[in-house]
C-alpha cells in the first residue's frame, strides 16, 4: 500500500492529514479514520506514560528515558539554578528508516 504525502499542503503530517489519507485511500469513512488515527496515538501514549517502549518496524523506537538532576545556570544572571530529575521521550529511527532517508538525500530530491 503506497500512501502518496506529497499532495499535502503543508510540510507537517498532522493527525488530520493522516486522517483524511485512511479515508481517501483505505475508503474508512471519515468518523472511523480519525478514530483510528487518535486510538493509534492514544496507545503510544499510553504506553511510554506506563514507562513501556513502543518499537514501530520499520520505524523507529520510542523510549523512556529518565534523566537526573543536575545543576543548571540562568543565562540572563547566571545564577545557579537546579535542574530536577525528569522522564523524556527519546527517538530512535530504525535502521530500515535510516537507509530510506539516505537513499533518498542520495537522489538528489528533497
């Protein structure tokens, strides 16, 4: 199934987009593809918030990283300020997605 993006009027991919492409080329209707699209982003979240990875195929992997505190300084003052403990959200892209991005700045097009 090859799901053409170029036709979008923005350089962004927004659920919306997503939307409309599963409605226009898959033939859900409209209700139904952005349900989908907000379950599938609903359970990613879901997921990393439980402290669980998410590895797509082909895609990437998306992580809970849990970063310590630290001392961190004001740029304005320059005064000292600490920095507290924090869960983040990591991406790594698979090597499949990798090779794909490669080949494609090897053409030559955008």
């Amino acid at each position: 199934m090859n799901m053409n993006v170029v036709s979008l009027e923005t350089n962004a991919l927004t659920k919306a987009h997503l939307a409309d492409l599963l409605f226009d080329q898959i033939g859900l209707n409209k209700r139904e593809s952005k349900d989908m699209v907000e379950a599938f982003f609903d359970l990613i979240a879901q997921k990393l918030i439980a402290g669980e990875d998410v590895k797509v195929t082909g895609f990437g992997n998306f992580q809970i990283r849990t970063k310590a505190p630290r001392p961190g300084r004001n740029p304005r003052t320059g005064e000292s300020v600490p920095i507290h403990a924090r869960r983040v959200v990591t991406f790594h892209a698979s090597q499949k997605l990798k090779v794909q991005i490669q080949n494609q700045d090897d053409a030559g097009e955008p």
